[in-house]
C-alpha cells in the first residue's frame, strides 16, 4: 500500500467535526454540560437578544436589562447539568430569566425610564411636538401599569403581548397550567384597564 494510500485511509477515519457554529441547541447544551465555555458561548450568542428583550419588558431600563440577562445566562450555566432536555432551550432559558427578573424586582422597585428608546421614538417632523409627547407619556403609563401588576399577571402580560407565546408556551415558562396562564392573562388585562383608567 502506497504512503498517499495510508493516509487517504486514516484521514477517512477520522471523525468529522462540525464547528461549534453548526451545532443544534441541544449538541452545544451536550458539549456546554462537559465544559466548553466555547459551546456555551454560541448558545448565549444565538438567544442573548430575546433573553435580554425579555428582561427588558420587565425593568424597562437598558442597563438594569443588560445586567439581569447577564445573571440569567451565569446561572444558566451553573445550572446547565441539571437541564435534561423534557422542554426546548429556549423555554428554559426564559424561564430563567422571568424568575431572575421576579427576583430581582420583588428586591427593589424598577428603575423606569421616561422614554422606551428601541420602541417608539417619535419622528417629530411626521408628527406634531404635541402629539409625540402625549404618546410618550402613554407609553410611559402602561410601562408603569404593566410594572404595578402582580408578578404572574405582569409575566403572562410581557410573554403574551411582547412575545407572542401561546398560552402553552407561557405555561411551560412558568411552570403553570393553561387554565392559569388564561386566568392570569384576563386578570392582567383587568387590572391594565383599572389602572390606566384612573391615570391621569
């Protein structure tokens, strides 16, 4: 057998390692679980925006957003052994963030920003200065209506509404029944319309 022969042969045997980037959610979990921060790292870069959207929802305040998201993905990865696959990733990973930012505000109040910056923001030149201000300053009420509610109506509220789960998906996030989810979704919208009907 020829040396290009032998070689053709032992490169054949060797595995063919797909790159990290590849991978599907629960490969980077497996390899993330043995210890690759590489592996884990791919996970926090493909569902670091909807875990920090999330976050936000909650604080509405980009620092304190940034800072919760941050804490969902370190104990994500303390807690990564633990995960065993019965629900997506995904869900996982909002749950940890929701218990973070439950967590995080029955501790403090949340600090609110006047203006949602990456929503709404007003183009003046379409719009009169007046009527910008009085859709900021609506924006501004429901974000304190929404941060007023109990956590499990303001969590089923910010899914719901901000992140279009169905009332399944919002069930396996929370750990509650569909029956619950749909009790809390009206009894947010409930209160929602209480609160902002006697704003001023």
């Amino acid at each position: 057998m020829s040396h290009e022969s032998a070689m053709a042969i032992q490169a054949w045997a060797l595995p063919v390692v797909k790159p990290l980037a590849e991978l599907d959610d629960s490969e980077l979990v497996s390899a993330a679980a043995d210890g690759s921060r590489d592996a884990f790292d791919v996970l926090v870069e493909r569902h670091r925006r909807t875990v920090y959207q999330v976050c936000y929802r909650f604080v509405n305040n980009h620092e304190d957003a940034s800072d919760l998201a941050q804490d969902a993905f370190v104990r994500a990865w303390r807690g990564l052994k633990n995960f065993k696959g019965q629900s997506a990733l995904a869900t996982w990973l909002y749950r940890i963030a929701v218990n973070v930012c439950l967590n995080r505000l029955s501790a403090k109040a949340p600090a609110m920003e006047t203006i949602d910056s990456t929503d709404h923001v007003p183009d003046l030149r379409i719009e009169g200065a007046q009527h910008a201000m009085i859709r900021q300053e609506r924006a501004a009420a429901v974000r304190r209506a929404i941060a007023s509610l109990p956590e499990k109506q303001r969590a089923t509220l910010i899914l719901r509404t901000y992140h279009d789960m169905s009332h399944q998906q919002i069930a396996d996030v929370l750990g509650s029944s569909v029956g619950a989810v749909k009790a809390n979704f009206f009894h947010a919208l409930a209160n929602l319309k209480k609160i902002l009907g006697t704003e001023p």
